[in-house]
C-alpha cells in the first residue's frame, strides 16, 4: 500500500512534533531515547511506544527527509565509551508536513502541539 | 529460590530483560543489510544505556527500570515482527537474490525448523514436525504468489529489491 508523498500516520506525526517541540525548548538535535520519552511524557497516555515502532518511524522520515540525522561527533562527558547517539533534526519540510497533518485533522498531544505564534 | 546476598532480584530481572532485548535485536536485525542493521544496532544498544541512566538518575529502582524497558520492548514486538515478515517476502520475492541472500533465507528457514523440532522434542508433540513440513512447502508454493510491499525500513534496508543501474 503506497502512502503520499505528504502523508503522515499518527506516529510520524508524533515524532515530528515532539521533536519540533524540543527544537523549540532550546535543543536543537535530539537522540531516539528523549524523543522516546518526550513522547511518553508529553504525549499524554497510551503513548507508550516501542523501540522497534519508534526507530522504524525516526528512519522512514530520516527517508522522506522530514528529519535530518547525524552521529554524535565527540563522545559524551557522561558516556565516554559505550554506543553512540544518532541525532536528529526536523526539517523546514518536516514542518511543513507536520503542519499540514495538523491542519488536516491529526492530533498530538498537548504540550507536543507547536506554538501557532 | 532466593538470590545470592549482595544481588538484589531487580538487578537479576533487569539483567534478564537487557540480554532478552540484545538477543531480540540481533535476531530480527540479522537479515538486514550491514550499514542499517550496525546503526541501528547502535542506536537501540545507546537507546537501553540511556534508558538506564535516566532511571538512575530518577532514582528507579532496577525492577521498575525491568518493567519499564520490558513493556516498550512488548509493544515493540509485533512491530518488529512485521518489520521482519515483510522483508523476508521481500528476499523471497527478488528474482535477482545473489548466494548471499539465499544463505540468509536458508539459514533463517533452519533456525525456524530448529525451534520447531526443539518444542516438539520438549513438549512431546511429535506431530509439530508436520507442521515443520507444511511450512516448508508453503513457503515454497507461495513463493511466486507474493507482491510486492514496502518493508517500511529505510531504503537501505530495502537493498535486497536494489538493481545497479546500467
């Protein structure tokens, strides 16, 4: 089944909202386990979602390039050694699309929802 | 049985659910091309490390920090399972799989039979090896059947479906 182009389902829009929600509290790249738990925390509940949907959903919009994502350059004061974070980045089409799943009817929860101002 | 003194049983189950969620991932991730599969790989190892960091932080204990992960990693299951569904149609369906996917495919199909055979031989139910057969020859006669889906990877995780241009 092919979606359009456009086309968000409720955890794409999820995500980008939660990361466009962090973006706006000052952090600019955030990794998979604070979008994770922005969505769980902010997103009201029944939000619990897995790490397979969660990283499944973060690739297919990385694939549409409504994300943008690199590897943590240095390694962390916290986490010297031990696997690196990959970082991600909502794009101006990113929010373009977020906005329109908005306009059309698809829910985020409520601190996720971006300010209209 | 209660555990030895200085190992609390939430440090035993948060063990046990950490080692379930490695072997999980590199289960359904062994059939993807290498760069996705290293990557993300990767990110879910970092994903469970700073799972664990922010429990301790919150001062979670390791039962809760135990529940926490094993319930994401449940609701996580069905996802990842047909993830996996759909790319192993995917390598079934590529008319142009070279020996490395069909190493994958066969090796998949044994690991299957194995646990297959396994359950039969431990739970004294000698008819599931029919059920071992008939899985066989499905897969085999519903080989040409199939269509194609998308796997909902990213594109390099459909690297099986790719053909070098000319």
């Amino acid at each position: 089944m092919n979606r359009r182009k456009d086309e968000l389902i409720q955890i794409e829009v999820d995500v980008l909202a939660a990361v466009l929600a962090l973006q706006k509290r000052g952090i600019g790249e955030c990794h998979g386990f604070l979008i994770g738990k922005t969505l769980e925390t902010d997103g009201g509940a029944g939000s619990l979602v897995g790490h397979g949907t969660l990283y499944k959903a973060l690739a297919r919009l990385e694939e549409r390039q409504f994300l943008r994502s690199r590897w943590e350059g240095n390694a962390p004061k916290d986490r010297p050694r031990g696997p690196r974070r990959r970082l991600y980045k909502i794009t101006g089409s990113g929010q373009r699309a977020l906005s329109a799943a908005i306009a059309q009817g698809g829910t985020v929860g409520s601190f996720l929802r971006p300010a209209s101002s | 049985m209660s555990a030895p003194k200085g190992i609390s049983l939430g440090s035993i189950v948060l063990a046990t659910v950490l080692r379930m969620e490695a072997w999980w991932l590199l289960l359904i991730t062994a059939s993807m091309p290498m760069e996705p599969r290293d990557r993300y790989r990767e990110e879910l190892r970092s994903h469970l490390l700073d799972h664990l960091e922010d429990d301790q932080v919150l001062g979670r204990g390791s039962l809760k920090s135990a529940l926490r992960i094993s319930l994401r990693f449940v609701a996580g299951v069905p996802a990842d399972i047909a993830a996996c569904a759909r790319q192993s149609r995917l390598l079934l369906e590529d008319r142009s799989k070279g020996p490395a996917k069909r190493f994958v495919l066969i090796v998949g199909m044994t690991l299957a039979a194995a646990a297959l055979c396994a359950i039969a031989k431990l739970s004294g139910h000698p008819e599931l090896w029919f059920v071992v057969v008939g899985l066989r020859v499905a897969l085999l006669l519903g080989r040409k059947k199939w269509h194609s889906v998308g796997s909902g990877f990213p594109r390099p995780m459909d690297a099986t479906r790719h053909r070098p241009r000319s």
